[in-house]
C-alpha cells in the first residue's frame, strides 16, 4: 500500500506532462490544416515543360 504514495503524484505528473503538451501543440497550430497533408498527394508537381 505504501507504493501509491509515489505512484499517484508520479501518475498526476506524467497527467499534467500530457495536458501541457497537448496545449503546446494546440497553440503552436499543429493541428490547423487537417486536410492539406490528406489532400497534399493528389496534388501534382510534375509541371516541368520539355522545351
């Protein structure tokens, strides 16, 4: 019984790690263009003309 006494603050900090990470990446706009990188291999890039 005595282990959750480290146990819980280590679970509540590696919790807390998490969150600050995910608001990280929210804020540096990771999560902005969903679709580009969906859409990105459709796109095209051989448009170079053999003249």
């Amino acid at each position: 019984m005595n282990v959750l006494i480290y146990l819980i603050p280590v679970a509540l900090f590696l919790g807390g790690v998490g969150l600050i990470a995910f608001l990280w990446s929210l804020k540096t706009g990771q999560y902005e263009d969903l679709d580009g990188a969906a859409n990105r291999i459709l796109i095209d890039d051989d448009d170079t003309e053999d003249s």
